[in-house]
C-alpha cells in the first residue's frame, strides 16, 4: 500500500543563504519579547560563527520599565523608568556586540504608513498582550506585502507568540506564499495561514485581562512567572530549525504549565 507524503514546508532559501542580516522586527518587548530578544541574540551569535551573516533586529515598545515588571520580565531595578526596547537593545548590543535598533513607539497603521521601511522585515515577531493587536498587525502585513516589490528587506514570515496565565502558543504563518521545490518524497505547502484568520473566531472570544499590575506578586497571579520563558525557549527553537534544518514539519505549538504538556501545530 503506498503510503501518503509527508506534508512539509520548505523555509524560503532567503534564511538560508540570505546577502545580508536577516531582518527581524520584533514587536513587544515585555514577558515574552524580553525573553525572546535574548534568544535571537544566541541564534544571531550562533549563525554568524556558521558563516552566516546572523540577525539584524528592530524592537517595537512604547512601554516603560516599571516595579511590577522586575522579576518576570528581564529588567533590573536600574532600568527603571526606561523605555522597554531601549533598555533591552542597550544590554544586547553590549554584551554581544550587535548594532540592534530599538524603536520606542507603538507599531501601528499609522506609523506603518508614516514609515514603511520600518514596517518591512523578513521575519516580524509579535509579542503582544491584546486581541486588536493582532488583527492590527495582520493588517499591517498583508498591506505592506501586497505594494512591497522584492528586496532583502521582502515580508517572509510572521510568527506570533501569545499566552494565559498557564498556558499559551507560537504560530508561525507566511506573509506571503513562498515558493516550494518540486519533490517526490514530500508534499510540500507554500502558504501557512495567519493565526487572525485560523484561529479568528477562538481570538474573538478569548478573555483578556490587561490591567496594569501594581506589583510581582499581582502580575504573578495574571503569568505564571515561568510561562514567558518556555515560550520563547520553544518557539526559538523553531526558529532555530527553520535557519538550521529549511524545512518543517510543524510550525508552532500549544503549551500548557500545569499539566506540563505541549501539542505541536502540524502542518497539513
């Protein structure tokens, strides 16, 4: 009996062998970008000792460093006050050496329109807290790609990051299809859909709950201290293998804390 292909996606060639830094925005830099700030500065270094011109990263954070934000997101009691992404490309750019960028304002429609070359990013990561974010930023990708022409700066990739108290998710969509070579052994897809559109209705209907807290301990009860962290561990691993490996046979995960599980999202 013929067995059925394995349903892959072939990571565009651009990551892989790219002319330059990849182009990576990253938009949140609060739990969970503070965290994955870090770990894209690991996969830059890391690439870059493979002959691999690594990352150049922009953040998008109009937030400052506040007392509740000590302890689970990665700030000190020195940073107090400043604005989020400052304070975090600062740390980066010293300790590893990078030339990052930090971009203190909200990224909107109205900043995308204002300044589209920012806008622009092979890779935008989205770390954000509300629903109207999301679709906002979805909107801003689809416009931005369809009057985009090619260039090293071409919309590749989307991958969004999003969490509860103990349990959360990474999707990873294509901004646009990208191109998949002929193969006999796999059954390779070009488009992975956003998570605006796959998951729109469950989006719609989710609670939120972004009060601002007026310490650890109530920020603690809204985050488990350590479900920011697993994210972005998990999720740069994926990123990881698609710079690594090319090719994916998943493209994110479900996570939960408490019961210590986690459902990888298959391609198909």
């Amino acid at each position: 009996m013929k067995q059925p292909l394995k349903t892959v996606h072939v990571v565009d060639n651009y990551l892989i062998n790219p002319t330059n830094p990849v182009l990576v925005n990253l938009i949140g830099a609060g739990g969970t970008g503070s965290q994955v700030l870090s770990a894209l500065a690991r996969i830059s270094h890391s690439l870059v000792a493979l002959n691999h011109p690594g990352i150049f990263a922009r953040v998008f954070d109009d937030d400052t460093v506040t007392e509740p934000n000590l302890g689970r997101q990665l700030f000190s009691a020195a940073e107090l006050g400043l604005n989020k992404g400052v304070a975090l490309i600062n740390r980066i750019n010293r300790f590893f050496g990078t030339n990052w960028k930090a971009i203190p304002k909200r990224y909107t429609k109205k900043y995308a329109c204002d300044q589209p070359e920012y806008a622009s990013a092979n890779i935008t990561i989205s770390c954000v807290d509300t629903v109207a974010v999301r679709f906002e930023i979805a909107d801003i990708l689809k416009v931005v790609s369809a009057k985009q022409e090619t260039g090293r700066d071409k919309l590749l990739y989307w991958m969004d990051f999003g969490n509860n108290q103990f349990t959360g998710q990474v999707v990873l969509s294509t901004v646009q299809p990208v191109k998949q070579p002929t193969s006999r052994k796999f059954k390779t897809i070009d488009e992975l859909p956003f998570i605006t559109d796959e998951f729109k209705n469950l989006l719609e209907s989710a609670e939120e709950n972004n009060t601002p807290s007026c310490s650890l301990a109530e920020a603690l009860t809204k985050q488990d201290l350590f479900i920011n962290s697993s994210l972005a561990s998990m999720g740069a691993s994926l990123l990881w293998s698609m710079f690594r490996e090319g090719m994916l046979t998943n493209r994110g995960f479900f996570i939960n804390l408490k019961d210590f599980r986690a459902l990888p999202l298959k391609i198909i």
